[in-house]
C-alpha cells in the first residue's frame, strides 16, 4: 500500500514498527505486546495519529515541518510530498516513508 495512503490502524502499526514496537492489531485497534504479555492494568492501544504524547517526539526528534493550506495538512521532504487531514497523519505518514520506503506490507488482519 502507498505510505500517502496509510490510515488508522496500518499507519499507527507502521509507526509503531519503525519505533521498534512490536503491537498486534485486534479490532482494527492497535496494542503494544509487551503490555499486553504484561497484563497491564490499563491503556495498551497505540495511537500516533491522535497521541500527541507519542507523535510529538517523533515530529520533533526528525525535524518534520508540517504545513496547512485548506483543511489539509502538508509534509515537503527530501523523499517526497505527504498529506493528511491532519497534522499527526501527515507526519506519520512522512515518518514511515523516511524508514520504509513510499510503498509499505499491510499484514491482511490489519486492512480487516
């Protein structure tokens, strides 16, 4: 699937892989596993794409410059052009296209 494609699930388990989590996807939601082989009390969905707390640091420690223009968000970067309703989006899916490549593996119970 193209990286300027990825939603919901597939682009926060593409993030979540390029940070070197290792989640599983139940329910179109993704967990972190070590969490979960925990039995954690608590929160173990994994949300880049609405988490400040866990996109922050990534925009920041990669240096993303998003910009805004008609309701989408914009990324211009060395390795191409990415978009998203909103910023989190957009700088995820720039994030994921620096560390894998502009066409991203979609494991099949992640698109269910």
């Amino acid at each position: 699937m193209k990286t300027n494609e990825l939603t919901r699930a597939a682009l926060n388990r593409a993030v979540a892989k390029c940070e070197g989590l290792k989640v599983k996807v139940m329910s179109g939601v993704c967990h972190d596993v070590e969490l979960l082989d925990m039995q954690v009390d608590g929160d173990t969905r994994i949300s880049y794409l609405t988490d400040w707390a866990l996109a922050g640091p990534i925009i920041e420690r990669e240096k993303i410059e998003c910009l805004h223009d008609g309701g989408q968000w914009y990324v211009d970067a060395p390795h191409g052009w990415y978009e998203g309703p909103t910023l989190l989006i957009a700088a995820m899916r720039c994030y994921v296209a620096s560390k894998l490549g502009d066409e991203v593996e979609v494991p099949e119970e992640v698109n269910a």
